[in-house]
C-alpha cells in the first residue's frame, strides 16, 4: 500500500458532479469559471480564494482559499493541474486530496456546465475525522457539497446570462 493510500479513507463517493445548460458561449463562461477568486460569489462555502502564484490562472497557479460552513471558518490549499482554455479547468485541494473542476461542452444554445469533486481514492483520514466530527459525518456533507455545486452553477448561469 502507497503511503498516499494509507493516509486516506475510502468511505467518500469518488466523483459528485452536478451540470447545467447555461444561454452564453463557452468564451463567456470560460471568463467565468475561470477566474477561480470569483468561485467565493456563486459558492455557498469558498469564503475568498486568493492566487499565490501569478495572475491569470495556469496550470500550476496555486490558491489559498477560505471556507465557511455555519460559524466553522477553515482554509485550503489548492493547485491547477488542468488547464485547457474554454475547456476545463480543475484545482487539487492539497488538504483532502480532492480534485475540483469545471469542464464546458458547446450545446446548440450555448455551453453545458460540469462541476465535479472527485475523490478517486478517498480523502486524507485529517479530512475524514474532521468532516465526521464538525460536518455531520461524510454522507451528510457529501450531500451539502452537491446541493452546494448546484448553487454554485445557478451563480454563474445568472452571472453568464446577465
């Protein structure tokens, strides 16, 4: 066994993804979710994210970011390790070891939006005791994240569309 895979548990659903149609090119949208301090307007827990290492966003620029749930504050460290243009971009919580990503499809009215957490294998065991014991355990709060992805695309569909 890796030592990446000692330190993490496997009792987290390896992908949630939520999607949505969104009226604005790719272009539009791209300028959106990619502006990753912006994610702190449409999600219900990023806080503020701040870039560690330049401007734009690139692969390998990295975030510190704010969460909020309730009166718990915590922040995270986050990596870009994809970076395609108009295409998809995604972070990697060094934290949890989650990956975040937002990909876009061009549709005949506009872009289909997909927000993803992924966990392929679990998250690191810190991340597990801490979410079973302030978060209302994993099942609860993997639920929560969900309901959170769905705001957080309603947020930029408005913002796209506006």
């Amino acid at each position: 066994m890796s030592s990446l895979a000692s330190a993490v548990t496997q009792d987290v659903e390896p992908l949630i993804e939520e999607s949505l149609e969104v009226a604005a090119d790719p272009v539009r949208v791209w300028s959106l979710v990619s502006d990753l301090p912006r994610l702190a307007e449409w999600s219900p827990q990023v806080v503020r994210s701040f870039v560690r290492t330049g401007r734009p966003i690139q692969l390998g620029t990295r975030l510190l970011n704010v969460n909020r749930r309730g009166l718990l504050v915590w922040p995270t460290h986050s990596r870009v390790v994809r970076f395609e243009p108009h295409r998809e971009v995604a972070f990697r919580v060094k934290d949890n070891f989650t990956v975040w990503s937002f990909t876009l499809e061009p549709t005949e009215t506009g872009t289909r939006v997909v927000h993803r957490r992924e966990a392929p294998d679990g998250i690191s065991s810190v991340s597990d005791r801490l979410t079973k014991r302030f978060l209302g355990g994993v099942p609860a709060f993997q639920a929560e994240l969900r309901e959170g992805m769905r705001e957080t695309l309603a947020g930029i569909k408005a913002a796209a569309e506006s």
